[in-house]
C-alpha cells in the first residue's frame, strides 16, 4: 500500500485562499510549476486523489479535469452531495462522490490506488480531518512567497494534536517557492 500524503500551497503566513476565497494569489506561475520535477514526481506517484467539495466545485467546468488536471487518476469528493450532472470521465480518471466523510473517501482511494499514493489535495476541512483521524503519512506544503494578512487558513480548525513532524525533503523552486515535504511519526498514523 502506498502512503497516503496531503498536499496544500499556502501564503507565508499561511492562508490557502484570500480573503474573496481566491487562490490567484497562490499560483501565479501554475504551469511551470507544474511541469517541474517535485510535482511530476508526485504525479508519477499518485494512485488516486481524494477531496472535499469546495476544491472539486473550484473548476469553472467540472467535465475539464477530464484530460487537463495533473492527476489523471481515480478521484474521490468527499461530499455530502453530488453535482447536478456526473463530470465527464476517462479512462483513468473517474469520479465517485462519497458521503460517508474523509476516512471512508481515503480507504475506498487506497484500494484505487494499489501500492500507489493517495493525495489528498485539499481543502483544510478534509486535510485537518485526515490529520485528526490519523490517517496521514506526509504532509506536504508548498510555501508561496506572499503574505495575504487574511482569508482563509490551513490549521485554523483545530482539534490537531501537539505533532513533531520530520523534514523529509525542503526544495527551492524559481520565483521563491519552497516545496517542504514532512513524515508525520508512525504514532500518529493509524491503518
């Protein structure tokens, strides 16, 4: 079984989204950043994706993850809903809406995925319930060198316990990125 590892970019003084709800801001150079080594390996990587409702509705145009979106592997919404019309699918990359919350969407992504990743790209509700169930590996933060002052934050949820995370890898990116990469320690890991 592959690790299960959630990925998030955020400003310096760590918000996800601005204070509209935007993340503009945050991916002012998408497509090199892209196209760069960490997030190719992490795509090379990925087995299956799980996220919350507020990221997957983020696209104009749901049916344009078919094709477009780095992750072209099953994904999983954690919903208490389901879109009015099911996204266009493909081969690879198939959508399944599960209500059951994030431990149930994670475990159903697990069997997707095989021995391969799971990330969980978001938002900060499904990142910090993972994080409270025990059910994250790696935590992996890409740093946008900008300070937003409000909108919305990552850990701002709370109910996290005190957790001394190990650096794993820290990589500097142009324009001032800083991709870190922390194992959570095996104690708060649960399977």
């Amino acid at each position: 079984m592959g690790k299960v590892i959630a990925g998030m970019t955020m400003s310096l003084d760590g918000f996800v989204e601005d204070r509209y709800g935007s993340v503009s801001a945050l991916s002012p150079n998408w497509a090199g950043r892209r196209e760069a080594e960490p997030l190719q390996q992490v795509i090379r990587d990925t087995g299956a994706v799980v996220m919350g409702w507020r990221t997957f509705a983020m696209a104009p145009d749901p049916d344009a993850y078919a094709g477009n979106y780095e992750f072209q592997v099953p994904i999983f919404v954690v919903s208490r809903r389901s879109p009015e019309r099911h996204p266009k699918e493909t081969p690879q990359l198939t959508f399944k809406f599960v209500p059951q919350g994030v431990e149930h969407a994670i475990r159903q992504a697990q069997l997707a995925a095989g021995d391969r990743d799971v990330v969980i790209v978001g938002g900060p509700t499904t990142i910090n319930h993972a994080l409270r169930a025990g059910l994250v590996d790696e935590l992996q933060v890409d740093l946008v060198p900008i300070l937003l002052g409000q909108g919305l934050r990552m850990f701002d949820e709370g109910g996290l316990r005190e957790t001394a995370l190990e650096c794993v890898s820290a990589t500097s990116m142009p324009g001032g990125l800083l991709c870190l990469k922390y194992r959570l320690p095996a104690t708060s890991v649960r399977r």
